[in-house]
C-alpha cells in the first residue's frame, strides 16, 4: 500500500492520564506504529501519534495540559473504531496482554445493518476498542 494511500484524513484525538502507558498499550496490544512521541514537561509525552497498518492514525495526549481547545478531555470517555482483516489477532493480543474484552469477536449488525467479524476491549483508561472487518459501504 502506497503512503498517500495508507494516511487518513480523519484523525481522532484521545486523552490520558498515564500517556506513556497508554503509548505501551496502543503499540505493543493493539498494533499501532508510533509515529511521533514528545515528552512534556512532567516526564510524559505530551503529544503522539500513531498509525494503524491498515490505514488510518490516532493523536492522543495528556489530561494533564489544559491550554488548548482540547483541554477540558477527560481519559476514558471516547469510543473509537478501528478497521483491520485480522480481528482475532487483535483479541488474542489484548488477552495475552491482561487486557479487558467487552465483547470477543462475533459476528456482528450494527445500527447501520452492516455485518461485520468484531471485538470490542476497553484500554487501560477506560476508552472503547471496536475492531472490525466493515470497511463502509461498498
């Protein structure tokens, strides 16, 4: 795949309390590719981002900087869905790593009635995982 054609135009934006951790996390169980990682000055790092290998990338910060528009983000309040042909290898990395399944893959409908393989986890500050094959409308 094509650089142009990996990146993402749409890019969420995430907080935590503990953005080390949470880098460890989206890194090393769920499969992201840390792209940028700057420390701040309480010894955390203060902006990242990282890119699924499918496509697409995700920008996170700490709660802890309230200066932007941003600022007021709480860890743990958002939902994020991710892409990916391998749900079950996404799974198996969250259960070996400890982590916490809401849902294992299924078979799923959502409100759209699209059909898709699915899992859903939640990350170690609370925010929601749902990773699965549906692409968009075909």
């Amino acid at each position: 795949m094509s650089r142009a054609a990996s990146l993402s135009s749409v890019w969420p934006i995430l907080h935590y309390d503990d953005t080390r951790s949470a880098l460890r996390f989206l890194v090393d169980v769920l499969g992201f590719t840390e792209v940028v990682a700057a420390a701040d000055e309480h010894g955390g790092i203060g902006h990242a981002e990282v890119h699924w290998p499918g496509g697409g990338a995700l920008v996170f910060g700490s709660t802890r900087h309230r200066e932007s528009v941003h600022g007021a983000m709480r860890a743990g309040t958002s939902a994020v869905y991710v892409v990916t042909d391998d749900v079950d290898a996404v799974h198996r990395r969250v259960c070996d790593a400890g982590g916490e399944v809401l849902e294992p893959p299924h078979d799923a409908v959502f409100g759209s009635g699209a059909r898709a393989y699915a899992c859903t986890v939640r990350d170690p500050e609370g925010n929601l995982w749902t990773f699965g094959t549906y692409g968009g409308p075909a």
